[in-house]
C-alpha cells in the first residue's frame, strides 16, 4: 500500500564516522565562498558532527527526508505539498509528507523541526522505488495496515491512478467529532467547495449533517428530533440496532454518509447517485439514542449478484469485530432473499483477507460437523456464498482436489482446525430470529 523509500545518502563524500575530513568542494570553491543564492532561498547546514550538506528552503515538493513521527522515531517520508505558514518569514513552510513505509492514511503536515535535514535526498525514480518497496515491506506491514478497505484500485491503470492521487493527494479534512468521538481522519473527501477552508467538522451523529463549528452542531442538536438513522430498524439484538436506509428515500443522509465514510476509505469515486443503493447503518445503543458504528452498502438490483458495494467500521469501533459482523450480516440478507451472494469487484488484498478469513470459518464449520459427501453447489445454497468463493477459499487451504471429473474436498478433522485456528475468531454473531426484514423486490 505504501512505498519504502532508501534512505542511505547517495554520492562520494565521506562517511559520518570520518567527519574529521575536509568537506568536498561545490562549484569550484569552498564552503566559505557558496554559490549566489536566490533572495526568497535560505540555505541551512547540517550537523557538522555528521556528514556536511547543503540545504536549500523552502523544500521542493517531492524531496525525500526523514520525518520524526508521534512514536519519537525518524522515517522516511516524502513531501507530498507544502505551505507558508500563517504570518511566518519567506521559508517558514509547513510540508503535507507521505509515509513512505505507512498507508497514505497516515499523511500529514510537520513542521520544519520535525525533518532531519541531513537525510534530505535527490528525487528517486519511482518504477525503481516501487519495486524496492515490495521487496522491503514484510507481511506483518502489509496484512497490518487495516480490515476496512474492501475496494482497491486495481480496476484503474497507472495513468488513471496518477490523477486519482493527484486529486486526493492532500487531507482537507484532518479531524472530525462525532457523537463523543474526535476522530483523525485517512484521506481525502470531496466536501462542497464551501468546506475548503476547514480543518475541523462537526458531525450530528444522527442526520449526519455538518457543521464547520462546535457552535452550530450545538444549535443543530437542540432542533435535530433524530435518535437514529432514518429508515427501517430491521434487526435488534441487546444493544446492537441495524437499519436499513434507502437511499431513494433518504438522500441527504446517504450523501452525507458517503462523504463521512469518504474521510476513511480510499476509494476512486465517490456515489452521488445513492438513488440506487440501500444503506446497512449499524448501531450501539443506550439512553441517549443509537449511535453509528459502520455500515455496508449494496445495489438494489445488481445483475452479478453482488450483495455488498462499500464497508466500513468507523475508527473508534474497530478491533471490535463489528467489520465480520457486518459481512456475516450481508450475507443473512443473501439467504433471505433465496440468492447467493458475493461482495463487488475488485477486492483489495486486504478486503479478499477479511473475506477469505469469513469463508474460511462459515465452510470449515460445515465441513467439520456434516457427514458424508456434500457437494459446492450444497455448499452454497447452505451459507448464500457464490460458488466460485467457495472454491476458491477451498483450493487456498489446499483442501479441494480435482479427481476423475469431478472436485473432492478433504476433509481431514486436524488439518480443519488448524485452518480454523489461523482464521481467527469469527466477531460477533448474527441472531437471525432477531432480523425481521422484506426484500427490497417485495416491498411494496
């Protein structure tokens, strides 16, 4: 997801254990005769325990540097923008970096003091970064980076990914409130221009509807007679609500929940035609009301079968096992409306992760308490899942086999509950006596 940029210093100068050395010559000359510099230019010297270099400010966009970050520890980064700060001199810039080892969900504007400016580096070509970053991130890095991201970019080739960069390149929002939550944000969200100015939103947890100050939400919750989504409550069980909200009927609310969710996935596009979708808002309840924890999205009439478009856990809410609860949820649906079911396409690694690890635990279950043979099409028809998933779960864990025409699955007690075990635990369970939904086809 991110990229690992090399940070050792480029070029022939001596090394920082031999800094006793005379420092090379630039332009002919020494250090005490420097090249004529621009007016609006500042030029800083590094540490002269370490390696000498120069150092023009303000930095351009796309110098490579290391960064201290909230851990204390330096990484590499790169400046992604820059901009003056706010009645600072002519070189007092702040710099939006990109964490070069992190997802983009970590960019952020720093400060000069938090550069080590003599880690400053030449532009690197970024084909040959690229695959220097495949080679440096380790599994754990890449498998830790989240379960929220269900849709990626590979529908996009590389000059259309360039310009999605390009257009979401910087946060415009960095922290949200909603509910008893401020909440730092991931990425990029394209709010109306009327927002461009803005730091900070406020979010009524309810409607959904923002606000640029703590004043206005204020006001706002004082008029605002929600104490949920709008829409139907179709499944509560102790304190957990889930609502369906169409999209048609709630435009407003399901525009503005495409803009909050925006702010922590990133997606290419961004669906102003809700029209066509139906909303899954799931919720904890108390005294005060029920208050959003995540949601799903499905078509209302999708011809590949697709039973889920968007997914999210919101921060505050992850680790939790609220993003299994919601796939397991989709896929109840599925067995209600007598229709397998599979998530829209493309996955991302990470979404296939969290959808691998579902199939896993639904087929495996089965696997281990049914006797006798049984077939993918029993199989599917039992948990709603497209029989293509099926088989290709089954033939990841290496337990389906190809044999005289026809695929064998193996089903070995010990080698199950291994698979089990890696999978991990399955989050919270879905009491299908306590949904009471209609299809959207048989709603009137």
């Amino acid at each position: 997801m991110g990229s690992s940029a090399n940070t050792e210093t480029n070029g022939t100068g001596p090394s920082p254990s031999s800094s006793n050395q005379k420092p090379p010559a630039m332009n002919g000359g020494d250090l005490s005769h420097p090249p004529p510099l621009a007016l609006d230019q500042a030029i800083v010297m590094s540490d002269p325990s370490k390696k000498r270099k120069m150092v023009m400010l303000p930095l351009e966009v796309g110098t490579r540097v290391m960064c201290r970050w909230r851990d204390g520890k330096h990484h590499p980064v790169k400046v992604i923008e820059r901009r003056r700060i706010h009645k600072g001199g002519p070189n007092d810039y702040e710099y939006y970096v990109h964490y070069t080892e992190f997802n983009r969900r970590l960019d952020e504007w720093t400060h000069l003091d938090q550069l080590d400016l003599d880690s400053v580096e030449c532009a690197v070509d970024e084909k040959v970064e690229e695959k220097v970053t495949s080679l440096k991130m380790t599994r754990h890095q890449k498998r830790k980076i989240d379960e929220t991201h269900v849709e990626g970019h590979e529908e996009l080739d590389a000059a259309s990914l360039r310009e999605h960069e390009e257009f979401t390149k910087v946060k415009n929002i960095a922290t949200i409130e909603l509910g008893k939550y401020e909440i730092e944000t991931w990425y990029f969200s394209p709010f109306p221009p009327e927002y461009n100015d803005c730091v900070k939103l406020f979010f009524c947890e309810f409607c959904l509807n923002f606000m640029k100050r703590k004043e206005q939400l204020q006001r706002h919750m004082r008029k605002c007679d929600l104490k949920h989504p709008p829409g139907d409550e179709i499944y509560r069980s102790g304190t957990l609500s889930m609502f369906e909200v169409d999209g048609k009927k709630n435009k407003v609310y399901a525009q503005n929940l495409c803009y909050l969710a925006k702010l922590f996935l990133d997606h290419k596009t961004l669906y102003y035609d809700v029209d066509l979708f139906l909303f899954y808002v799931l919720c904890e309840c108390d005294d005060r009301g029920c208050h959003m924890v995540g949601y799903f999205s499905k078509e209302k009439h999708s011809e590949e079968a697709y039973n889920l478009a968007c997914i999210l856990t919101l921060p505050p809410y992850q680790r939790k096992g609220y993003g299994k609860f919601l796939i397991a949820f989709s896929y109840e649906l599925s067995k209600k409306e007598g229709k397998v079911g599979t998530p829209e396409r493309p996955l991302s690694d990470l979404g296939l992760l969290s959808y691998r690890g579902y199939w896993t635990r639904v087929l495996l279950d089965i696997l281990k308490k049914h006797k006798g043979n049984i077939s993918i099409k029993e199989l599917s028809d039992m948990t709603a899942i497209k029989a293509e998933d099926i088989l290709s779960t089954l033939q990841s864990l290496e337990l389906i086999q190809y044999r005289k025409g026809q695929h064998v699955i193996c089903a070995d007690p010990k080698v199950l509950d291994r698979h089990l075990k890696a999978a991990g635990r399955g989050g919270l369970d879905v009491d299908v006596s306590k949904l009471i939904w209609t299809p959207y086809k048989d709603q009137s």
